[in-house]
C-alpha cells in the first residue's frame, strides 16, 4: 500500500514501523521515534499530518461515544493530543504504547510490545522480555511498576467469578493483579507464550 506523498516528506528517512487505518482513508504512521496522524482531504480541510513524538512523559485515553482522545504530555512542550474513532482505540493503543515505551528508553532494542491491556484504571502492557504495569488515570506515566521476565520465577492463575488473579512470583514475592475475566483469557495466552518463550530463548543461547 503506498504512503501519501505528504506523509513521505514527514518520514525523510524514518521507516514505518506500524500503519492504523482510522477510517476512510486517515491513518496513523507509526514510526520509532514519532507518531503520525495523516488526515486526507476532506469536504472542509485539505490533507494534513501532524506527528507527535515518542519521548512523552504522560499518556491518558479519553473515551467517547463516537471518539477516543489520546493526549501526549511532554516536560518542554506541553500537553498534545489527537482523537481516533472509537473502535480504532485498541488498535491505535498498543502500537502507541510500544513507541512510548521505546522513546522513554524503558523497552529494549528488538523487544516487542505485544499488547497493551486497559482495566478501568489499571493499564498491563505484555512486552516479549517484561510485565509493566500502571494504576490511575493515565495509561502510562512515569509512576508504573515492570516485572521482567528475568525476575520471574512463577506464573498461576487463580479464577474468580468476576476476576482472574493474575499471581506472578518475583524474586521470590508474589505480585497479585486482577484482570476482568471477559479479557483474562487472551491475556492469560499471551503473557504465558511470552514467559516461556523467552526463558526459552535464555537458555538456547546461554
């Protein structure tokens, strides 16, 4: 699918990392640095991009009936923010967390963001090497806590009738954290694949 001559000239020798339909022909460009929103003409405006990079220190989700506001804000310049439809918001999340997370130096080179979960005011991001987790408003902000993968020793899960509760084993202490079970089941399958796969890859290469 080719890239719209306008948001070419805004990549200059960026690669794309992740592209998001929004619905007709808008998109978001995501790239390692930056996030693009392209909105193609319309009856009332011209084409247009607007990026919004990835070293925020704040990211917060707002959702509305028929759109979903994310707002980026940054130590120098201020608070940014642009909004998507409504049923594009967990597509545009998880790409946009990754890039966050690697503009703020917390994931590694190669390590994937494989999906980012919201639970009223809890956000799980399951990345291939760690477990981050944020409580409050924002999806993520400076104040979270990761568990890497390297620490954990344990994974159980223990079913209730609203929640699953997640129980992962870190340096010998257990970490509780409740998931809704309507969503407990994906995030039960990719958090074990990513576990095992990558104390499965420690020991291939040690």
């Amino acid at each position: 699918m080719s890239v719209p001559g306008i948001v070419q000239s805004t990549l200059g020798t960026e690669e794309i990392v992740t592209r998001v339909s929004l619905g007709g022909d808008d998109e978001l460009f995501i790239t390692p640095t930056d996030s693009i929103i392209y909105r193609a003409d319309g009856l009332l405006s011209d084409e247009s991009v607007e990026e919004f990079p990835h070293d925020a220190d704040r990211l917060t989700i707002s959702d509305g009936r028929r759109k979903t506001r994310f707002t980026l804000e940054y130590a120098l310049d201020g608070t940014r923010e642009f909004t998507v439809p409504s049923g594009s918001t967990d597509d545009v999340l998880t790409p946009l967390v990754a890039g966050v997370l690697n503009g703020n130096g917390i994931s590694d080179a190669g390590e994937e963001v494989i999906q980012a979960y919201r639970f009223s005011e809890l956000t799980l991001i399951v990345t291939s090497d760690r477990l981050v987790k944020h409580i409050g408003e924002a999806v993520w902000d400076e104040d979270f806590e990761q568990y890497h993968f390297d620490d954990v020793t344990n994974l159980s899960f223990e079913d209730g009738s609203v929640a699953t509760q997640i129980v992962l084993e870190v340096e010998g202490r257990p970490k509780r954290i409740k998931a809704p079970n309507d969503e407990a089941a994906d995030l039960r399958e990719r958090l074990e694949r990513a576990l095992f796969a990558y104390h499965a890859s420690i020991r291939w290469f040690s």
